[in-house]
C-alpha cells in the first residue's frame, strides 16, 4: 500500500472540506440547504447512517460559503467545524481557534488559549453575545458554527447531564445574535433523544433538512466523476455493476467509496475496471475482506489489543443500535492496562511518507513496548488507502488524540467487529446484572446464574478502568466503588457454592464411610455380595437420578433467564460442548407440544449435523415454546423445510468448483491461532497465492464412476454423493488424466499452500470453517466410522465444504520435514522431496480433533497408498 498515492476516493471517512472538487452528485442538495440557511439561523441535516450528511455539509456546503455563494448575507465567512464527543466546550474552542478569523479576533495572548476560551464559553448561555461584543469580527463576516455528529452529545449527558444541557442552551442561544448560524447533522434515528433538551425540537423541526438519497444519475457522478479528475477513468460496466449493488442498501455510499478507494489503490494506470472488482466478493465482501487483511497484519498481541479497541470505540445503544464511541488514546492505554511515562512528554517524529507515528515517551529501555503496540494497532487501520480509524495518518497521536471509526457502516460490515460488538454487549449487562444483585443484598448466585457469572469473568477478565465506562449509568457511582463490590458479590457466590459442593461431597464420603463398616457385620460372603450388589444398584439409580434432575434444574434456571440463553448455549457449542449442549435439549425435545413422535424422532437424528446457524434456530424454537407457553409448529415446520433445502446437489458429470481470490496468508502451525502444533507443521512462513479455482466438495463416488467405469469405495452402501475413498496418488493422477481429456479442462490437485490457504479462508479458526469441530467436520465422534455425503457439514467463509475431516485429501506436493525453504508463491513443493511419497491434509472421519486442524499434514505415505478414508478434491489454474 502506498501512503503517497493521492486517492479521489476518500473510503469510509467523510469527504473534508479541502476535497470539494471531488465531490460530486449533490448540487442541488447543496443548493436547497444555501436556500434554508438565508433564512433561518438554525439548520439540522438529518439522515440516516451513511446517508452522507457529513460529507454533504463540510465538502458541500462549507466550501460554497466559502466561495461565495451567499453573498446577500455575507461574504466573507468565520467557519467552526466540531464533533461534540465527550468535551464539547473544549471540541468547540479548538474548532472555533482552528478558524484563522476568529482567532484573530479574539486576539489570545498566553499558551493556553484553549482552556481559556472553554472557560469563557462555560459562562453562560449568552457567551457567545458577549465573546463578539468584546471581540467582534471583523465587517461583514459571519460566524457559521457546524456540530457534526450530533447526536454523540446525547451520550455525553448520560456522564454530566448539566454540561450536555449547558452546551446545547449556548448553541440555540447564539442562534439568536444576527452573525452567527448554527448547522449540526444529525442520525435520524437519534431524533426523539432531542425532545430531552428544552426548546431543541421547536429549533429542529423549523430548520429540518432531510437528506435525501441520490439517484441513479448522482450515484454515476459520485463514482465515475472523481476519477476522471486526475486522468483516470471507471469502466462502464463496472459503473454499472456497481449502482446495481448499491441501489438498494443503506450503507451505499460509503461501501461505493471504500470499493473505488481499494480499487484505485490497485491500479497502476488509474483505470478501474469490472474483473479486478470481481474478486473481491462484493461490495460488503470488500469491506469485510479489507479489514480482515488489516487485522491479519497483527501479531497475536497486537490483534488481542485491536479487539480491546474496537470494543471500546463502539457502543450497542439503548434501541439495539450499533453506534461509533470515541475515546482517547490514553483512554485506550488504560484498557491494556499500560500507561507510558511521563505522561505529558510525547512528541511528534518520525514522519515516514504521510504516515505521522508519534513517539512514546522517553525511558530507560528506549520506546514503551505497549505504546508501540497500540500505535502499531491503530496505524494498521488508518493507514492511508484504509481509513478504517480516525484521525487520519498525517495527525500525530499524543495522548489527547481522540481516536474514532470512520464510519458506522464498517461496524455492520466487519463481521469480526460485529461479533465483538455482540460480546461487548453482553459483557456489559451481565455486569450490570452483577452490580443490581450487590447493590440491592440480592441472594447470592449458584448453579446457572454462577456459571454464567463465572464463565463471563473468566472469558473477559474485566477491569475496574473496563467498568466506569458502565458505572455512568448508575446514580451511586460517585459514592461506592461498584467494580469492587460487583466483584466481590460474585467472590462470595463462588465461596459459598464451593462450600455448598463440599459439604454434600464430605456427606457423600461419610455415607461410603457407613456403608463400608456395615459390611463388617456381614454374615458371610454371599451375604455381603448380595448386599453390597443392591447398594450399587441403588447408588446407580441415584446417580441417574440425580442427572436428570441437574438437567431439569438447568433448564429450568435457564428458561427463568429468557435474556442471554442463546448466548450462553453458544458458549458451549464453541467450547466443543455440542454433545452436553444435545444432552440438555432431549427432554425439551421430548416435552415439545409442537412436534409429533415421528417429526421428534426425525429432529433428534438431525440435530448431531445441523449447522451452527440451523442449532442456533432450533434452540430458540424450544426455548420459546418453554418461556412463552405457545406451541409453534408452524416454525418448526419452516425450520425443517429450510434445512432439507440446504442440502447440496452434487453433479455427478464435473466437480463444483469454486473460485479462490488471491491473497497472502501466514502458512503453517501459529502459535495464538493454531492449537498442539506438530513438527512438520513449522516454519511459519508467509505465502502469496494467486487466484484460482478449487472444488467445493471432494470428489464423489458418482463422479468417480462417471470417469473412470468403477467405484473402488469401501463404503458404497452410503451412496454416490459420497466422497471417494481407497484412491492412491496414483490412481487419481489416472482419473484427472481421463477427466481432461472427457472435458476439454486443465484439471489437478491442489498444492499444500493452496489447499491451506483456501482452508484458512482469511480466518484465525483451528478448522476448517470454524473453531467448532462439531459442525465443519466428520471426525472420529460423529463420523461413526464411515464417510458421509459430502456439504451437509458447516462451510468455511468461501464456501469449501468437508475440508476438514471426512476423508484425507492427496497434495500434489512430496513430502519435506518442515516448511523450511518452502515456496512463497503458492506451488507445489516437489524439489528435495521424495517422489515415490506425497502428502495428505484435512484428516478423516477416522481422526481425533487434533488430527483435522487447518495445519494438520501426514507426510509419510506412498504415492501408491490407499485406505478407505483417503480421497481428494481438485484444483483448476485460472488462465
């Protein structure tokens, strides 16, 4: 990535002011809001996320002012651009002396002339009357004062409610001298949040602007006319392709402008063109995919830091909505629990293209090895052709920085940020859960509740910094340290459970104790057999006993919670607990008024290969006939129509390939991604791949047949859609041979990095598809000890189904000991291996956990080797 590279794409952030001529498709909106302002002094754009607001305004409108345009009014204009965060008075003293005339007229005469005017400004409501009156601007210009982002304010009075109402008093009360004008965007969504401040939605609803979405011939102009602006061009059918995808989604505009970004970023000859679009999975797959190779820059550590991040830079507000949450670098510091000392000294340096870093402080050991850490995270995604973080590259970080994403829309598209989002939410209420039972000398937890609890701690190891941010929403933050007695409610919970469960093991132990000095008195040996017989018996019947009534007590603690289920029980499907999860669903299962005997015979054998997504559904199904009393057969009807649909059909003639994007991926066992690594499966090196193509199922018994006029499988009985086994390498280089010459097509197999590279699939999952081996593979545990057909195992993220388990897949690489001296292009690896050998990836029905792994490899058979769970799947070079 070049940070040189000039970008007519500005990507998820906002269009900035200096960047009017790129802006493009909005002239008449520009036009009707000039219109509005010659008559109003107050101006509210509203709009959705991604509507473009901000862009609107600040290369739109400002610009035009700047020009000209309303020169009945003024012509000569005092510009302040501001976001509120959570400083206001001072974000607003900043923009105001960032304006060249305005501090010119204000005329400050120390170093400190931002808390200055922040104190000035905190002096009332009329301060800006008096501001003008002793520091008047000069003749005939006015002062244009731009919120953006407003509604950020509305999270700012839930910290300090008197300074959030102060702020918005000073705004509309400026609105009211003749020389200054008042615009703020705001999400519409934030709308009702308004009516809590006094005489803001009379203000609001005078001077609403509802930004309305381009058309079709303004979203061409928007992409195909900045381009053109530095001798570029869009090709028409990528222009296209492009309003097409875009017609119908909310966060149009900024995926357009992220994908026009990257694609201009690619491109040498400045020409952006439909096939290099083509490979990066739509415009939300580019986004996704975007951020994912940013994340994949990181080391461990460094992706450990980036989660800590983005959970802070965003929030789930109160109606469910995903919203940005900017903080400040020493802020982010503080939640990796690192400060860098001393805290006032840190410099601006080492300018490296436009990419400003900026150096930690000065210490005996040379840079603070965290503080590196965080500018490393935080570079990674504001990187000039990302833009994924705010501010942009060539702003310095110090401490005071205020970091922010870009764009909301990178967190409904960012899978990975989602899904943190997701975890932080529930994070934060089970918190909260903790903090009500402490505060109000609620019963201490056991059984579910703890687990959950105990699980939560130990998942997120919460902090008391982590916990202010939460704290806010209680009225006794300032009095009581709710962290530390949130935490000791659960301690004391532990204590007592743990006591409760030795109490009943020393009660069970002296019971053993008794039973054994009774057979003392024991007539004789039969006696004592009989006896001690019908002692087993009973303790077994006990046992189970005691069993089903844990399960019954665990569902019915769980069905009490309602909120948090799903979660929970996700929980333990991605900690490999499908099993125990499938144990606690039968007597529901059983119970269930919706289903028949014969549909509750069916879903029970269903359940052990259903998906993730599907379990997930279905668990949702029974929990819901528990908590709200209704039967829905009608749901569990639709919910089996939809995974009989779901199977694949399989051609028996030709293999269904899929295409793999190029890339570059670390190959081979990782530490902090992979888990147990073997020998053979070191060195860690990186790899770049070309494009091309591989099957997205192993190669059939029917396909087989179709070639070669015979079935060799072991396993017939389970039918053609079935992957083929007890092939040797040889006898597969026999099929490709006749398969090209039936089709006319360059097939083969894949080498051990494509085979990886496409397994991995941009992720950091153990399997292939995931890192719950349970839905991606058929394994020793639920294979059954025989093959199965092929797809109905869960995908990884490119569609590639069974690559991990059901059957082993031939490489066309010979074997080497370690990846050393490896190839970095993505070919096979022949040269210095043994021929007469070649290698197998993925593992089989016939393996443990450990032997499906992404990185799994077995390097010691004969080309001539065969078994009944060894097969392969075909690869195709693009030409």
């Amino acid at each position: 990535m070049n940070p040189n590279k000039f970008h007519p794409y500005p990507g998820l952030r906002a269009f900035e002011r200096s960047e009017s001529r790129l802006f493009f498709g909005r002239q008449q909106q520009i036009f009707d809001i000039l219109e509005r302002l010659k008559s109003r002094h107050f101006l509210a754009v509203l709009g959705t996320s991604g509507s473009g607001k901000s862009s609107l305004m600040k290369a739109g409108v400002l610009p035009s002012l700047a020009k000209g345009y309303m020169g009945e009014i003024g012509a000569r204009w005092s510009i302040a651009e501001m976001k509120p965060s959570d400083q206001p008075f001072v974000r607003l003293a900043e923009a105001l002396l960032d304006d060249p005339i305005f501090k010119q007229a204000w005329n400050p005469n120390n170093d400190r002339a931002t808390a200055s005017l922040t104190a000035e400004l905190r002096g009332g409501w009329r301060s800006f009357h008096e501001l003008l009156a002793h520091h008047p601007l000069p003749d005939g210009t006015k002062l244009l004062l731009l919120v953006d982002q407003f509604e950020e304010l509305f999270r700012f009075r839930t910290q300090a409610e008197d300074q959030a109402a102060a702020f918005v008093a000073l705004l509309l009360e400026a609105c009211t001298h003749p020389d200054i004008y008042v615009a703020i965007t705001m999400r519409s969504d934030f709308l009702g949040a308004a009516a809590e401040f006094h005489n803001l939605p009379e203000m609001i609803n005078d001077g609403l602007y509802l930004t309305p979405r381009l058309t079709r011939d303004q979203l061409r102009a928007a992409i195909s006319t900045p381009a053109l602006q530095f001798d570029g061009e869009v090709e028409e059918p990528l222009i296209n392709h492009l309003l097409n995808e875009a017609s119908n989604d909310p966060d149009q505009l900024p995926l357009l402008q992220h994908a026009l970004m990257r694609l201009w970023e690619n491109s040498d000859d400045g020409i952006l063109k439909f096939a290099d679009f083509d490979g990066m999975n739509g415009l939300k797959g580019a986004l996704d995919g975007h951020a994912e190779l940013a994340f994949a820059e990181l080391d461990a550590a460094q992706q450990r830091i980036a989660e800590i991040l983005f959970r802070a830079l965003t929030e789930r507000a109160g109606d469910g909505q995903d919203i940005r949450r900017p903080i400040s670098v020493q802020a982010a510091l503080e939640l990796i629990a690192v400060r860098p000392e001393p805290l006032s000294t840190v410099r601006p340096e080492l300018v490296e293209g436009q990419i400003t870093v900026a150096q930690s402080p000065s210490t005996s050991s040379g840079r603070t090895e965290h503080w590196d850490a965080l500018v490393k995270v935080i570079d990674t995604f504001r990187l000039s052709g990302r833009n994924f973080l705010m501010p942009p590259p060539n702003v310095p970080l110090t401490l005071d920085t205020v970091l922010d994403i870009s764009h909301e829309s990178l967190i409904r598209q960012w899978v990975r940020l989602s899904n943190w989002v997701c975890a932080e939410s529930d994070s934060a209420a089970m918190y909260l859960r903790l903090v009500d039972a402490a505060l109000n000398n609620r019963e201490l937890w056991h059984g579910t509740d703890l687990d959950f609890a105990l699980f939560w701690q130990n998942q997120n190891k919460p902090s008391g910094f982590w916990a202010a941010r939460y704290n806010k929403k209680s009225p006794f933050a300032h009095k009581i340290d709710l962290f530390s007695m949130s935490m000791g409610f659960l301690s004391n919970s532990q204590a007592a459970e743990t006591k409760r469960l030795a109490d009943e093991e020393n009660h069970r132990q002296a019971e053993l104790k008794r039973m054994k000095r009774q057979r003392v008195y024991l007539l004789s040996g039969f006696l004592a057999a009989a006896i001690l017989t019908g002692w087993a018996l009973k303790a077994e019947n006990t046992a189970r006993k005691s069993q089903i009534l844990t399960v019954k007590v665990t569902l019915d603690n769980l069905i009490k919670q309602k909120a948090g289920i799903v979660s929970y029980l996700q929980s333990m499907i991605d900690q490999g607990q499908r099993v125990t999860l499938l144990a606690m669903l039968q007597p529901l299962l059983e119970s269930s008024p919706s289903l028949n005997a014969q549909q509750k015979q069916d879903w029970e054998a269903k359940l052990p290969n259903l998906t993730t997504e599907r379990l997930s559904q279905f668990v949702r199904l029974l929990f819901a006939e528990k908590v709200d009393k209704k039967p829905n057969p009608a749901d569990f009807a639709t919910l089996a129509q939809e995974v009989a649909m779901s199977l694949p059909t399989v051609s028996a003639n030709e293999p269904d390939m899929l295409k793999i994007p190029a890339g570059q991926f670390i190959m081979g066992c990782q530490d902090g991604r992979d888990s147990d690594c073997y020998d053979d499966e070191k060195l860690t090196h990186p790899v770049q791949i070309a494009a091309f193509e591989l099957g997205k199922y192993e190669v059939t018994q029917a396909q087989w047949q179709a070639v070669m006029g015979d079935n060799p499988s072991y396993f017939q009985d389970c039918g053609g859609d079935c992957a083929v086994e007890q092939v040797s390498w040889d006898r597969v280089q026999d099929f490709i041979q006749r398969l090209n010459a039936k089709t006319g097509q360059h097939y083969r197999l894949p080498s051990e990095a494509e085979w990886e590279y496409a397994c991995r699939a941009g992720k950091d999952t153990n399997y292939c598809g995931g890192n719950e081996v349970y839905a991606v593979a058929w394994y020793e545990t639920n294979g059954d000890r025989h093959t199965h057909a092929v797809g109905h195992k869960q995908p990884n993220a490119w569609g590639l189904h069974d690559m991990s388990g059901d059957v082993w897949e031939w490489m066309q690489d010979t074997p080497h000991a370690t990846y050393a001296n490896a190839p970095s292009d993505g070919s096979a690896w022949i040269e210095g291996g043994d021929n007469a050998k070649r290698v197998l990836r993925g593992g089989s029905w016939n393996s443990d956990p450990q032997n499906v792994r992404a990185a799994i490899r077995y390097i010691n058979f004969s080309a001539s080797y065969w078994d009944n769970d060894v097969g392969f799947r075909l690869a195709r070079t693009l030409p």
